[in-house]
DNA sequence: AGTTTCATTGAATTAATTTTCAACGAACCA
DNA sequence: TGGTTCGTTGAAAATTAATTCAATGAAACT
C-alpha cells in the first residue's frame, strides 16, 4: 500500500503546482515541461501520472467543483454575515491556504476564457450566483440589501471578487481589500446595520 | 491613396474581429484561422497584413494603451461623480460601441493571465489605479469616499470592474450592474451625498 | 539471490498551429 | 495594349509543444 500513497501523494504535488502555474500564467502559457521542472521531475513521468495536460486541468477543476458544492452549504444563517464572512475567510486562506485560494481562481476562470470547451462545461455545474442570490433574497425582506434584481446581484458580486482574486493572483503587492469594500455591492446603503467596532 | 486606404481599412476589420474573438474566447483558444474565416479571408492573406499572430494581438494592446491614456484624462471635475459617469458610459458602449468595451477588457486580460509575456509588458505602462488614486484622495479629503489606503481602493474598484466586465463579455444574459452599486465600493456608507432621483 | 513490478528519464514521434510561398488574376500605370 | 504591382489563395514547410516509448535501475516480493 506504500506504493500506492506515495503515487497518491505524487500525484497531488503535480496537480498543486499545476494549479499555482495555471493561475499565474494560465494554462495554455504553462507548457507541460514547466510543470515537470516546478515539480520537479522528468516530463515522461508526469504522463506517467496523467495522461495529458487537459485530464490534469479537469481533474483540478473537477475538484473544485466538489470543494466548491461543500464550502456553499457551510453557513448559511445570517444573510448579513454571510458575504463578510465567506470573503474574510478566502482572503485569509490566499496567505494560509493558497491552494483553496487557487482553486477559486482556476473554478473563475475555467468560465469564462481561455480553457477548452469541455473544461469551462464542468466548471459551469457550479451555480454559486444562483445559490446567493436566495440569500440575497432573503436579505432583501429583511431590508438588509439594496433592492434590485437579486440574481443579477449575486453574478455582479460574484464578478466582482473574482476581479479582485485575480488581481490578488497576479500582482502580488496587492493586499486584499477589507471584505466590506466588497459587501457594500450589495449592502447599499444601510445605516442601522453596521458593524460595531 | 485609395489602395492604401482600402489596406488601412482592411487592417482594422481584422483588428476588430480579432479583438472580438479574443475577448470572448481567449487569445491561444482563437485560431489565425478562425480569425481568418471570421472576416472573412483566406489565412495566407492575414499574414499580409499583420506578420504574426502576436503582432495582432500587441498592436491591439498598443492602440489600448493609447486609447486608455486619452479617456483618463477626460474628465477629472468632481470626484463622487467621476467613477458613477465613467461605468455609465464604459456600460453604455458594451452595446453601442463594442470595441470600446472589448478593448477595455482585452486590457485587463493583457495584464493579467493567459498572454505573452512581452504583451503583458506593454500593458503594464498603463497606470489606471494610480492615476485613480488621486483622485480618491481627493474624494476621501471632501468626506466623501471610505477611508482606507486609496492606492488599494483604487485598484481594488478597478479589479471588480474588470471582474464585472469579463462576466459581460462571456454571459450575454447579464445585464451590466447599475453604475452605483460598483462606486459604493469606494463610496462607503455616505448618506449626505445620495443621488435624488 | 532471483524475479517482477514500477518509477524514472530524455530522446523520438506526433499533433496542432502558425508561417511561408509559388501561382494566379485583377487593378493600376505608360 | 502591355507591363507592373499587389491582393488573394490554398497547400507546403516550419515551429512548437504535447505525447509516446524503449531503456534503466531501484524497490518489493519469492
């Protein structure tokens, strides 16, 4: 079974590096080569690992989609908090975890350009706008949020701090904003909710 | 001159439905030939008027950058409503002049991931943040706009745009968001200054 | 110790695209 | 009209990066 681990734990070394190298630089501007020395390790044996370059970006996207489907149930109480919350933690992990961070890139832009079709179908099984915007809903009766079309608000913040995490992946000077920068797309103006400090 | 107008002209079909394929599907993910066939024209007869794929692709990022650097200076009369204006207008062309709005994107993509090197170069002298900045600065001085370091709320606003701007290019369900909600990134929870409507 | 399995390498092959080119014909010039 | 230039094409060549593969040696198993 030692064998076995350790090509697990190969395997996941690879699809890491991949994934910090895709999101740096994107993935048609990462040739396989690039991985193989990042690794590092002969390019032959990272075909050994994965059959070819597209299995490894849909197996990595593929995980998101699996990580994402988790992350979206966690918590969803208080409409107000939710957004503040989930954006601290993410900014927290580009530093701790930046492979959480990574991932939530990659699932960004594995939607939009620059990815094979068959990449950007399985990316697109996520519906996290869909899913926020109940919440939003939900804030909206309360008088919490800014009125408006709910699902057009979801997409709007969504874009937004993916523009944001891009940003954060690319230029590394760029210290993450305070999450209620962000919130306030959706927060509007709201005076007796404020967070007291 | 008719001979040189017409190639003139030629060459900016070319660079406008280049532009285009860019934006929506990624550089590496268009084909000289799909440009080529988008034209429409044979791809021998593309490379008489552009020498490399990548030669498109900089002079694209080239008119960019000198297109950017008339608009920034444009109008720069009062802060609360430079930024509200700006997204009206930069909205308004997604429909009316899309150049307009694929070359903005194209720009932020060029700084970004998933492009040469050596054309990343070239849109990095645009300094847009920066030049913003100042003019949050302002802002933040006439008590207007949210406190906080404006060199990273200037980018900050401009990364969620270029967020907001990529969803536009790829979905053509969603509608732009109302310039507001976007500022209110930078504007924070200031009730004196509200539009009446 | 001998045998089998499997990680590993780098060079050879293949595949996908970009780029070049020889040939043709239409527009322009004398 | 005859000649020159230049727009145009599609197929051939070159390039680039992905993928395969035969060979090697180390670990695991008998």
């Amino acid at each position: 079974m030692t064998r076995k681990e350790q090509k697990e734990e190969r395997r996941k070394i690879i699809l890491m590096t991949a994934l910090k190298l895709f999101v740096e630089r994107g993935f048609h501007e990462t040739k396989i080569s690039d991985i193989a020395d990042a690794v590092p390790m002969s390019v032959g044996l990272l075909f050994h690992y994965f059959e070819s370059k597209e299995v490894l970006l849909k197996e990595l996207v593929t995980m998101g989609v699996q990580y994402t489907g988790h992350v979206s149930k966690v918590k969803a109480r208080d409409p107000s908090d939710f957004f503040v919350t989930f954006l601290r933690q993410l900014f927290e992990y580009s530093t701790v975890q930046p492979w959480v961070f990574n991932m939530f890139v990659l699932m960004g832009q594995a939607r939009k350009t620059g990815m094979p079709e068959e990449v950007r179908a399985i990316a697109e099984t996520i519906h996290t706008a869909e899913d926020t915007s109940r919440i939003i809903r939900k804030g909206q009766k309360e008088g919490l949020f800014r009125k408006g079309d709910a699902l057009q608000l979801s997409i709007t913040f969504w874009a937004a701090v993916q523009g944001i995490m891009e940003e954060m992946a690319v230029n590394k000077d760029y210290k993450a904003p305070d999450p209620e920068w962000l919130v306030a797309i959706i927060l509007g103006n709201n005076d007796h909710k404020r967070e007291k400090k």
